[in-house]
C-alpha cells in the first residue's frame, strides 16, 4: 500500500481544488474575464473620445480654410488709401497688404498642424480599436473556454465519486486524457491515474483526512490554503503594472493626454525610461512657463537630463519663455557644453545672445 506521502497529498490538494468552485482554472478565467471587460469598457470610452477629437479637428480644418479665404478675399478689395486720414489721425498700422502676406504664409503651417493632429488621432484610433477587438473578442473566448472548463470539472468529480465509491472503471488513458486538459504534467497524469484506479492506496486516507478536518470546523478551502497561496502569490504578480502602463499613468498625472503621444513617442521614452528624471523635467517647465504641448512634439526632451541646464542657460542670456517654446529644436540640437560654446561663439563674434534669434543658432 502507498503511503500519503507529502508529494502525494500536493497532488490531490490541486485535483481537490480542481473539483470545486475555488478551482484556480475557474478563477484565473474569471480574472482574465474582468480585465478584458475593463478594457472593453475602457477602450470603448477612449474611442468615442477619439472620435470626438477627430470630428472636432476635421471641422476646425474645415472653418479654418473656409475664414482664411474669406478674410484674404476682403483684404484684397481693402485700398490703405481710402482710409488713409481716420488711420493716420487714430495713428493705426493697418497695411493689408502686409495681413495677406502675414495670412498667406501662417495659414497653411497652422492647417497642416492640425492635420497632423488629426493623423495622430486617426492612427490611435485603430491602435485603440485593435485592443477594444480583442478585449471582445477574449471575453467570447472565455465564455466557451469556461463551458468546457466546467464539463472537464463534471467529468472529474463522476471519476472521483466512482473512485471512492469502489467502482472506477474507467480507462487509465481516459483519465490521463482528462487531466491533460488541466495542465498537468506526464508525471502528474500517471500517479493521479494511479490514484483514482487504486483508491484503497491513498485517495481513502485522503479522504478521511479530508473528514477529520471538516469535523474540527474547518473548510475544504482553509485546507488547500497552504497549496494554493504559491498559485495566488502568481496571480498577484500578474497584477503588477506593465512599464507602459506606468508611464501612462504617469503623463497623467503630470498633466498629459497620453493618446497625444503616437507609439513610436512612447516607445522611444520607455527606452530611455527614468520615472525622477521626467517627472522633474516637466515640473520643472511648468515652473518656467513654457507649454507641456512642448513635450508632445519633442518626446526626447522628457528624458534629457541636461533638459533643466540647457533651459537655464537659454534664460541667462535673456530668452524669454515663449522663445523657448516656439525653437524647442535648440534643446535638442545641442548638449548642454555644445549650447554654451554657441553662445560664447555669438559673444566673440560681438553679437548680444539675447538679440539672435533663436533659430539662427
């Protein structure tokens, strides 16, 4: 006769399992379930949101072209000339010659901003779109993955009531075949096959342990607790947030939209991730007045670590926020030692820094 050793009884702790509704398959399905229902609902949300920006940008396209147009148009029947007496006496600058010009050349930059904006929303709308598919299309899966789930559980409890019953008659294949479709292991098939055609050799004194336990008060549950605390420790894991997510979470809370940023914007930060050094960059623009779209359009600023020098610097010599933000380029373009020897350059060369623009840098 087989003893209940302690590698035995580890078994039949997860076959036990297994038969009941704590079963660890059952509730790493109903797990997977409710996080595919948060991202449905999520992504369903972020789509009507995304949907609204696009609408929204396609009509401010659309208003921009049409007024742009218009004014241009009215500006060209405008002679200084007939009005050339009220302007001078009000002392007012008005050359729409000079408006046209100014419209002409700032109009298109500014369409294609928002088309470009528009693209942005577009590409995240398929990319939200994707994961809100498969979010449905996981929580259909589970559905019948559950009914299969809770016919193999059927099927295990009918073998074990005919095991301690005296009268298993079932085929050591037809067992094995079934515990397959639970995961376990060649090993684990075989003995457990054992076990069920071979009751009078473990699964009775298991049985009566099972009783003695019930009798002193205690639940099945409580006494697969030691078993399954590995498997839930598993789980808890499993509920540790992804590095995206994380930096998701963190743009939010410094004040982004994060479906501003393409993939390629986050990807590119998560390879160059340092929670501190972000965080400290943006607060540290926010202190200085300059704009966070600052960062959408220049994702490397966020984790440039001489972002603060290089911006101090740029201060110093008497650049004003505003400049900053309109020639992020500069940022980018040079290290923070690179940017002091420009600079310096500008002053040999007897020019004032403050006085260059910076675009000519």
């Amino acid at each position: 006769m087989k003893m209940l050793t302690a590698d035995i009884t580890k078994l039949l702790d997860k076959l036990y399992n297994l038969r009941g509704e704590d079963s660890v398959i059952l509730k790493k399905m109903e797990t997977e379930r409710e996080r595919a229902t948060e991202t449905k609902e999520r992504t369903t949300n972020e789509k009507a949101t995304l949907q609204e920006k696009i609408a929204s940008l396609e009509e401010e396209e659309r208003v921009l072209g049409s007024e742009g147009e218009k004014l241009v148009s009215a500006l060209s029947n405008i002679k200084t000339e007939d009005f050339q007496t009220v302007l001078e006496k009000l002392k007012i600058d008005f050359n729409p010659d000079k408006l046209s010009e100014k419209i002409n050349e700032l109009l298109p930059k500014t369409i294609s901003k928002v088309q470009e904006d528009t693209k942005k929303a577009e590409d995240e709308l398929v990319k939200v779109e994707t994961e809100m598919n498969t979010a449905i299309a996981t929580i259909e899966e589970l559905g019948i993955r559950k009914d299969e789930a809770m016919e193999n559980q059927t099927r295990l409890n009918e073998y074990f009531e005919l095991a301690l019953n005296g009268n298993i008659n079932i085929t050591r294949d037809s067992i094995t075949s079934l515990l397959e479709k639970f995961d376990f292991t060649e090993d684990e098939q075989r003995e457990a096959a054992k076990i069920l055609m071979f009751p009078e050799d473990a699964l009775f004194d298991y049985e009566e342990k099972l009783k003695n336990v019930e009798r002193e008060g205690k639940s099945i549950s409580e006494v697969f607790a030691e078993a399954k605390e590995n498997i839930d420790k598993e789980e808890d894991e499993e509920e540790v947030l992804s590095p995206k997510e994380e930096l998701i979470n963190l743009l939010t809370d410094l004040g982004f939209d994060y479906l501003d940023f393409t993939n390629n914007d986050l990807e590119k930060i998560l390879a160059n991730y340092n929670k501190n050094d972000l965080r400290s960059n943006v607060e540290f623009a926010v202190s200085n007045n300059l704009e966070l779209d600052m960062f959408v359009d220049n994702a490397e600023l966020l984790y440039d670590k001489e972002f603060e020098q290089k911006v101090n610097k740029l201060v110093e010599i008497g650049k004003e926020p505003v400049d900053i933000y309109l020639n992020p380029n500069i940022l980018i373009k040079y290290d923070n030692d690179t940017l002091g020897s420009v600079i310096d350059k500008l002053i040999s060369s007897g020019l004032d820094p403050k006085k260059v623009p910076l675009i000519a840098y």
